[in-house]
C-alpha cells in the first residue's frame, strides 16, 4: 500500500440499515440480491389533492416495533430509524466499540431535514410532543443519538442536500485522522413527510411510476425514507481482512441551484479530488455506485462525468434508488453500506427497475446482480442540489 | 509550515455592518430599530450597492445573508486565478440553518422556495457568484459561535485540502415566522448575525493578519472593531 493511503485510511467496523426493505442490514441484502425493488404504491397528500405516489416508505409495521420498544421517542421517527441503524452497526462491531471507552467515540450524523414531521406538525397547530419539536434541529438530534449511544467524543452533524451522507464519511474518517476519536459513528437520516413530498412534487420531479435510473425512459425520481449507519475505525482496531475508506472529495458545480450542470464537470472534479485523497488512478476501481436519481439531467450528467473520468470503458457501475428510493440525507450512508456489501460478497450489484438502458448511459451499466471478475476498490458517488457533489473511495486493504 | 492568516473578514448584526478595512458602520436610521428586534425583511442589497443582481431578490434569509457578508469581504475572487479559484474551499456553520424558508414552505409549498430549505443552499449561492468549485462543507451547530466551521477550515489548510476557505458563521430567523408557528425560544437563534472570514496563509500583504483564538464570530466582530461581549 502506499503511503497516501497509509497516512489517512480508516476501516469500516460495521453497518447498520432501516430503509424500505426493511430493518436491518439482511433486507437490505436480501434485495440487492434479487435485484428486488421496496418501492410502494401509497396515496398522499401533494398539494391540494391526493395523489397516488410511488416511494420507499419503511413498513409500518416497522415503524411500530420501533415505537413501541422506545416511547419517549415514539413521536420522532428520525431518532427511531438512526437509532435502530446505529445499534445494528454499534453491535456488528462487538469488540470494537466494546473496547473504546465512551470518550473516545464520535459521532456525525447527516441529515437534510431531520425530524421534519414536527414542523408539519406546528404549521398545523397540530400537538407535538417536546422531543419530537426538538429534533426538528439537526444538532439536537445528533446530540440525543450521540448520549443513546454513549458517544462522548466529538460530535458533528452535516446537513449538505444529497451529499451529506457521503459528506458525515468523509468527517467522521477525518475526525479519526486528525485523532479526536478512536471509532466514529457515522449516521444518515431522513423521512418522507409532507413538507419533502411537497418540495419535490412543487418542483415536478417525482415519477408517477417510480423511479428507473438510467432508463431511456426515465422521468424522475422517487423519494425513500430510513437511515443507515457505518462504524468507521482507525484502522488498527479492526482485525484483517479490511476494508477501508481511502479518499473523499467534495466539489460545487457554481453553475445552478437546482440543477446538475450540463457536461458533469463539477462532479468529474469531485471524483478526482477523492482519487487524489486515496493515491488511485482512474484504473483502479473495479466498480461504480452512481447517484443515479432516475430524472434525466441528473443520469445524463453522471454519465458524461463517468466518460470523462475513466474513458471507455467505464468499470461496471450501477444505480441503488430503485432499491429503497431517494433517501436524501441518508443515501451517502445506504449505499455506502452497499459498496461495502459487495466489497464483502464480491457480487456487483445491479440497477433494479431498469427496463432499457439509456444509450446515453455506459454499457457497462449493471442491470442485474452477478459476481465479480475482480473488485478490490469502489467508488461512490452523490450529487444535490447547490450543484454540490461528493465522491468516495472503499478499498479492500491489500495484504 | 505556513501559519494561517485572515485575508479579510466581515461582520453583519443587530449593531450594524463592516469588514476588517472599514471597520463597523450602523444601519440606516428606519432599519436599525427594525433590526435590533430581529425583523429582517429589509436586508436588501440596495444597502451596499445601487444595482441589485437579480439572483439577490430571489434569495431566502440565510442565502442573503451569506451572499451579504461575503460581498462585504471586500475580495476581487475574480481577480484569482482559475487554479486558485478551484482550490478556494466554503465552509458553513449554523444553528437556526434553513428555518425560516423551512416555515414558509410548510406554510406555502412554492418551487422557488423549495430549493432554499436547505442550509447548503447558500454554499451554491456563493459558489455560483464566485465561481467556486470548492471542496465544500456545510455543518449545523448546536450553538451559534460558529466555532465549528473554523475549526474545519484550519484543518483544511493545514492538511491542504485547500489554500484558502471561505469560512462563514449565519444565523437568522425572522421574529414574524417563528411566532406564526409559536416555535420554542430554544430553537430560535438568540440574534441574528452573518460572520465572514476568508482564511489563507501567512502573507506578506498589508491587510493579512494573524488568526487570533476565538470562535468565527468572536473573530470577525473583533476584526471589524466591535468590543468584547460583557
């Protein structure tokens, strides 16, 4: 390995899910596996009517053993999906976070909205209960999460539009880098509310049929809703084989709010600032977990960036929203913990609920599942509004 | 190793505005009552210059407020350059983040306003104005010192992530949206502020100085010559 990596490389210690599939990371799993889309037909409130909406909600019942194990945080479902994601990745970690004394945990939670259903709530005049208001505040909830989990160390919370999944990795890693902490709890959450169902319907980006990245006949996306949460390490902690977070880079397209830029500059530059990070060549990486929203300029955009980067070919890639949605806040974390997934199993996910393949897309999109020939790096990649976009590099530590 | 040294810093509150050359001015007579009290509709940009840019009246709070304090730097970003301009890091930090458009889309989903209920919404502002391709933070605080975006920012530069970084502490919540929705004094910011230092190395120019200790908004209203808080 080389001395790039050496200097900033942290390892993953373990993961932790609640998303449409389900709770836990065995739904999740079991998905990416059959290629098996969670997204649901539900009737909701857009606007002034109800419509009927394709998403990624987390089951209800879910939602309800979660309620019922934890009352004093029934009223707040940001705080129940990190938490039951945060406890799934704490406990697959065992000895790890066993031997790390509380001081020495952090803890960086992303969110774009946090418990956004409170404000729904006291717009209506609607009764909400006092911890449910209080993690309408980002730093709040990533406080109380930080205390449940008996985090005493440092503690952030990103809120960047899409990116602040990736983003929450890229802290956490350098909070262990720079030595505030010996583990880092990394959490990403976000709900589907009125208040988000709304912003998207206002701005005719939601696909009445679901979302299909990278589909000729894309027409938008489709929210999801869950958390995910990856317990990153300094590397020394964690026993071999590792897998390790190399390089992060971040990027701003200064070109349009709302909007991917047109030729995928903004993001080509992220990808290579996160190459730079991890001492990676274009070469390198075995494969791709794209943004892959399913509206047209964004896939359109991912695919010049990719071309631009790599040339052709491009390593085989895919897209995860078909899986459990447009998780917002928490899309960096989930499909994070599906890089490491296949990093792990050594199978190459696919892109469920492609029907054809955009010819404006790389041929080496995954459609389905299936092993692979070689997978040593991943590179993942968020884009959001802002023109942000962020790029992160796993490794399977070389012995 | 290089020290790190304020290129410039800005300050905008109740007390009034100014950067590190000019020091700090009051408000017009009709805003500064207006002000103190925490009613911030008349935070235009016709009070620096006389020809507002479009993109400005279609801001929300917080994008105003940035956008504001980091014209009010003072700093020719066009005159870096493109190499420069790509390795200019934005940094943001703060509590009361995108809440006030976050009520008003909730009380009046509208496209427009939609894109503005996030806190990063500013970065891309900023960016756009500058021509700034980052690498990018955008943090929320428990607090509103703003300590945290500095501290990202020294990192950043000492770990040469970046040769400079925008660095930028912004709080603001209009005292009308939050009664509207009663909501709780503990998640209101105690006053409004937008804080601005734009952070680099040690150079041999007449208005770098030293980075003093101090959280960002301590440092950018003792850099625009406000005294220390009693």
């Amino acid at each position: 390995m080389d001395s790039a990596v050496n200097k900033i490389a942290v390892a993953i210690a373990g993961c932790g899910a609640v998303a449409a599939t389900g709770l836990g990371l065995a739904p999740l799993q079991r998905a990416v596996a059959a290629n098996a889309s969670a997204l649901r037909r539900r009737e909701a409130v857009l606007g002034k009517t109800c419509q009927s909406i394709v998403a990624g909600f987390v089951p209800e019942e879910i939602v309800e053993s979660l309620r019922a194990a934890d009352a004093l945080h029934a009223g707040s479902r940001a705080y129940l999906f990190a938490a039951a994601a945060a406890r799934e990745a704490v406990a697959n970690a065992g000895a790890i976070w066993v031997a790390v004394p509380p001081p020495r945990r952090g803890l960086v939670l992303s969110t774009t909205k946090a418990n956004i259903e409170a404000l729904d709530q006291l717009v209506r005049q609607q009764p909400v209960v006092a911890i449910a208001q209080r993690q309408l505040q980002p730093a709040l909830l990533a406080a109380d999460l930080a205390a449940a989990c008996d985090c005493r160390g440092p503690v952030q919370c990103v809120s960047a539009a899409c990116i602040s999944g990736l983003l929450a990795l890229q802290q956490g890693a350098a909070l262990l880098r720079r030595g505030l902490a010996e583990v880092v709890l990394v959490a990403g959450v976000d709900l589907i509310s009125q208040f988000v169902l709304s912003g998207f319907h206002t701005l005719k980006s939601l696909d009445p049929d679901g979302c299909h990245p990278f589909d000729q006949a894309r027409a938008g996306l489709s929210l999801g809703e869950g958390a995910g949460a990856i317990l990153l390490a300094r590397r020394e902690l964690v026993a071999a084989p590792r897998l390790l977070l190399t390089g992060t880079g971040t990027s701003n397209d200064a070109n349009h709010l709302t909007g991917p830029s047109r030729d995928g500059s903004g993001l080509a530059l992220a990808m290579r600032r996160a190459l730079a990070q991890a001492g990676r060549l274009p070469g390198q990486i075995d494969f791709i977990n794209a943004h892959g929203t399913g509206t047209p300029f964004n896939d359109h955009m991912e695919a010049l960036a990719l071309r631009s980067i790599f040339g052709e070919p491009v390593p085989p890639f895919n897209g995860s929203k078909g899986i459990f949605g447009h998780t917002l806040g928490a899309a960096g974390v989930l499909e994070t913990i599906l890089c490491v997934n296949a990093l792990q199993t050594r199978m190459l996910p696919g892109t469920p609920r492609l029907r054809a393949r955009d010819p404006v897309a790389p041929e080496s999109l995954l459609a389905e599942p299936r092993a692979a020939a070689r997978l040593e790096r991943v590179l993942k990649v968020n884009c959001g509004f802002g023109g942000t976009n962020a790029a992160l590099i796993l490794e399977r530590e070389q012995p | 190793m290089s020290k790190h040294a304020i290129h410039a810093a800005a300050y905008l509150g109740p007390e009034g505005f100014g950067n590190d050359l000019t020091g700090l001015r009051p408000w017009p007579a009709p805003l500064a009552g207006p002000f103190q009290r925490g009613e911030l509709d008349g935070l235009h940009w016709s009070l620096f210059s006389a020809s507002d840019p479009s993109r400005f009246l279609r801001m929300d709070l917080m994008c105003r407020l940035g956008y504001l304090a980091a014209e009010l730097l003072d700093v020719n970003f066009d005159a870096l350059p493109d190499a420069s301009r790509d390795r200019l890091g934005v940094c943001v930090e703060s509590f009361t983040g995108s809440l006030d458009t976050d009520i008003r889309f909730a009380q009046t989903p509208r496209p427009s306003i939609f894109a503005y209920t996030l806190p990063s919404t500013v970065i891309g502002e900023i960016c756009i104005r500058f021509r700034l391709k980052g690498p990018v933070l955008s943090l929320i605080a428990p607090d509103t010192s703003g300590a945290g975006a500095l501290t990202e920012a020294t990192e950043w530069l000492r770990e040469g992530g970046a040769e400079r970084v925008l660095c930028l502490g912004l709080e603001g919540l209009n005292r009308a949206t939050a009664e509207a929705i009663n909501l709780p004094e503990y998640l209101r910011p105690p006053a409004w502020h937008a804080a601005a230092l734009l952070l680099g190395h040690e150079e041999n120019t007449p208005r770098a100085r030293p980075l003093p200790s101090g959280s960002l908004v301590e440092v950018c209203r003792r850099s625009v010559g406000m005294p220390e808080p009693t």
